[in-house]
C-alpha cells in the first residue's frame, strides 16, 4: 500500500527541474532589470525636472536659458553626440562607468533644450500637462504590459514613420502652414505613444522581440525620449505662453 502511494507522487525528471530552476532565474534577471530601465528613466526626468523648476524659480537662470545661444549650441553638440556614439561603438552603452557617464550628459544636455522650450509657458498650464502626461504615460504603459497583441513587431514601420516626421518638420519649418503644424502635433502625439507601447513591451520582454539585459541603457533612453515628447506635444495643444 505504501508503494502504491508512494508511486502516485508527481515526478521530476532532473531535466525538468533544472528547466524551471533556469526559468525562475531568468525570470529574477528580466525583474532586475526591468526595475533598473524604470529606475533610470526615473534619474532622467528629475534632472530634467530639475532644471525647469531652477528655470522658474531664479530669473537670472530663466533669462540664461532663454537668451544663451552658446548654451544652446554647447548642449545641442552633447546632445546628438551622446545620440550617435553607439553607432561608431557599439558597446559604449553597455560599458560601466562610460555609460552612466554618457547618460548623465545626454540627460542635461537635452534636458537644457526641453527646460529653455517649457518655462516660455505658464506654471499652471505645465502642470496641467505634466499631470495628462502622467495619466497618459501610465495608461500606455498598463496597456502594453496587459495587451494580448504584440507590438514588437512595429520596428520599421516607426521608424519609417519616424524620418516622415522629421521631414515633414523641417518642411514646416521652411513653409510654415498653420494647417501642416497642428497635423505634425497630433502624428508626432501618435507616433510616440505607439513608440511607448513598443519599448515598453521590449523592456518586460514577453513578446517575440526583447532588449538584451545589457541594453539597460538604450532601453531607458528610448522610454525617456517617448514620454518627453508625448510631453512637449501635450503642451503645444494645452500649454499657456507666457
């Protein structure tokens, strides 16, 4: 009788057990750094959040921001330096301290840019907007962590949609069309929050395509530049000039 219980057990295969120890490990990885990109995404927009609330709190700085076009030029220059380094070197996002380094100076040095665009509105508007794109952001990310259909698969398609974009402003910019400008608004505002919604599901990694765990970096950067400019476009539609 005791063999017969005894033989009711569930039995493991030593593969099979080796099989979910892996997983559980894989899964605490993946946890660690999801935790990690929110964590850095977080680090960004309080320097940015930073630099804004100097911009409106001391007028010296506020006049600094808005009239130093050497500043202006300086940051621009970082900005798409810290851009671009990954495509001469590969693993400069993955190198520690370099890294950490490289994000620090994209973040003030395009938080100066996003900093001298938002104090031209008003305090009340800003956080008007900075409480929709709270809201937003959220919703959008709920959305794509529990959303059965995956949206990994859109890589080229916004990124195509992407360069149209960066066209179409720079067209704007030399024919200005009241008409073009507020549809460019509301593609730019689509545009990235589907971009949301793609890194988000890159960064959790439970769909077809995921970012390596030592892309931490490039995944943080994307994430940041999605909620800055779902941010920047909000405030084109609902912003206060001063």
């Amino acid at each position: 009788m005791e063999y017969e219980d005894d033989a009711q057990e569930p039995f493991l295969h030593p593969k099979d057990e080796e099989m979910n120890l892996d997983h559980e490990i894989q899964s605490k990885i993946r946890e660690g750094f999801i935790y990690k990109v929110f964590g850095i995404v977080l680090y960004q927009i309080l320097i940015l959040f930073l630099l804004v609330f100097l911009g409106y709190t001391f007028k010296t700085f506020h006049d600094f921001l808005l009239t130093s076009k050497a500043m202006l030029i300086i940051t621009f220059i970082i900005f798409f330096t810290c851009l671009l380094a990954p495509i001469f070197h590969p693993n400069l996002y993955r190198t520690v301290p370099t890294n950490y380094i490289i994000l620090t100076l994209f973040s003030l040095s395009f938080g100066w840019w996003i900093a001298a665009f938002t104090i031209q509105y008003t305090k009340t508007s800003v956080l008007f907007v900075l409480c929709l794109t709270i809201v937003t952001v959220a919703s959008l990310t709920c959305f794509a962590m529990y959303t059965k259909k995956d949206y990994t698969g859109l890589g080229c398609f916004l990124f195509t949609a992407l360069i149209v974009l960066i066209f179409a402003t720079i067209l704007e910019i030399f024919f200005p069309i009241p008409l073009l400008k507020l549809l460019l608004i509301y593609f730019s505002l689509m545009i990235f929050s589907i971009y949301l919604i793609y890194d988000v599901q890159l960064v959790i990694g439970d769909r077809k395509k995921r970012f390596d765990e030592d892309d931490y970096i490039l995944a943080a950067l994307n994430i940041y530049l999605d909620i800055v400019n779902i941010f920047i476009e909000l405030l084109k539609i609902f912003g206060s000039r001063e």
